[in-house]
C-alpha cells in the first residue's frame, strides 16, 4: 500500500496522519504534495503522525528533510509523532533522529509547539 | 545449481527499468530470503537494500531507459546470501558519492542510498562492469548456529 495522507487541525497546530509506504514514487510525492500545500497556506507549525507509517526508504527518508527544511524555511516548525521502531532505528543510524524534534504522544507534541 | 564453490542459485532474473520491477524485484528477493532462513529483521534489513540498490539501478543507472534491464542473480552458500545487481547504466565511482553523515550533507534531500545497503549488509562491493553499467554485489551472512 502506497501512503495515504490525512490532514487535520488541533488547535492552531496541523497534524498530518501518514500511513502505509513512503518510498520513492507515490508514496514520497504525496508526502512533499501534502506539506507544500501546508507551507503554501500558510501552516507554521505542523506535525507529522508517523505512527501508522509501515515502510519507508530513503526517497522517503529525503522527503522528511525537505519538508522539515521548506517548513523551516517559511518559518515554520515541523515535528514527528509517533514513530515505529525501524522508522526510528533509520533515522539514528542516518543521524537524523536529532535533528527532528521527536514525539511519542499527540497532546504532548501539540503542546510542545505553544 | 551448485557451482565450485558450492554456491547454490537461487534467483537469475532480468527485470525492466521501472518502479514496478523494483518492488517485484524486493519482492523476490525477500521470498528467498525468507527461504533460506532469514528472521524477520534480517529480512527487512535485506529488503530495504534491495530496494536501495534496484532504485539506484533503474533510476540513476538504466535512468527508466526500455531497452535497458536490471540483471538480478542472487545464490547461496552454508555461510553466505549474495546477491548481485547489474544495470546498463553509464556507471558511476562509489567513492565519489558524498558521506550522507557528515554535518555539511546530513539535509541533504538524496545520497543515502548506498550507505542503507552498508548499513543493513555485511558486505557491499560497487564495481564497473564491462562494458557498461554496475554491478553492485551485497552479502548477508547467515548467523553462527548456537
């Protein structure tokens, strides 16, 4: 299964519930679609639910920098919700765990923004 | 078949240069992974170097060229699982490939590539092939038994 983007507001922070595959072709341009959507409307503090996420490659790996970076860009802040195991176990061995601002629960990480 | 070496085939595929052949091509390949006896960590660690190398292959290698194919030969031995991917591509220097950890490339949107295939194999070896394209050969030995 390819991944499938949801997007919806709590408070004034949008949370994005990504689920399935983000790998290179459907899955990664739906996520970059999704979050140039997001910075075109204005959207400043976004957070990626990550939770439901079963695979992801490096194409998709790729698509979480650039959205943190066109996200950042604009002024905005992007964080991660909710990672499984081996999307975890990729980022720390791609050291990119600590660049993103990581988060195990919704309320918590939507607070964190304030 | 075994060889002299006492290496087993398992796998001799052509496959077209698309995204398509890449997730058949994960597909096969983790089908005989899982027959040879891989848990499931093992599995997915060869899975994503698959998927890394036949990427590599079909997009920046063959660049989805028809006429082009993705040779995949994969065997075994009583300690070793190989698998080997070749493309027709131009062929590339693997050293040339920046270091995707070091601080100046870490936001970088692509290069990880070839670092995941390292990072989930025990051996990764890049080598031009004649008289084009590359071949890239991955091994995943299989656990001492207790």
């Amino acid at each position: 299964m390819s991944a499938k983007l949801n997007t919806r507001e709590v408070g004034d922070v949008t949370v994005v519930d990504v689920s399935g595959r983000i790998t290179l072709g459907e899955g990664s341009s739906a996520m970059r679609d999704t979050l140039r959507d997001l910075v075109a409307a204005g959207k400043k503090k976004v957070l990626l639910n990550l939770s439901d996420v079963t695979y992801i490659d490096s194409s998709g790996i790729g698509e979480l920098v650039s959205g943190f970076t066109t996200v950042a860009n604009a002024g905005g802040t992007l964080k991660l919700l909710g990672l499984t195991k081996r999307v975890k176990d990729l980022l720390q061995i791609t050291k990119l765990y600590t660049v993103f601002d990581v988060h195990e629960e919704e309320a918590h990480a939507v607070r964190s923004f304030a | 078949m075994a060889s002299d070496t006492g290496s087993i085939g398992i796998l001799d595929r052509d496959y077209a240069s698309s995204l398509e052949s890449v997730d058949v091509a994960e597909a096969d390949i983790l089908g005989a992974a899982a027959e040879a006896g891989f848990g499931e960590d093992d599995q997915h660690g060869i899975g994503m170097a698959v998927r890394e190398c036949m990427v590599n292959a079909v997009v920046h290698g063959n660049r989805y060229n028809k006429n082009k194919r993705v040779h995949v030969r994969v065997t075994r031995s009583a300690s070793e699982f190989t698998i080997r991917i070749l493309d027709q591509g131009e062929g590339f220097e693997a050293e040339r490939v920046p270091d995707p950890l070091d601080e100046t490339n870490i936001l970088r949107h692509s290069g990880r590539g070839l670092f995941l295939m390292g990072a989930f194999m025990d051996d990764v070896k890049v080598q031009k092939a004649s008289p084009s394209g590359t071949e890239v050969t991955m091994v995943k030995s299989f656990a001492p038994r207790g």
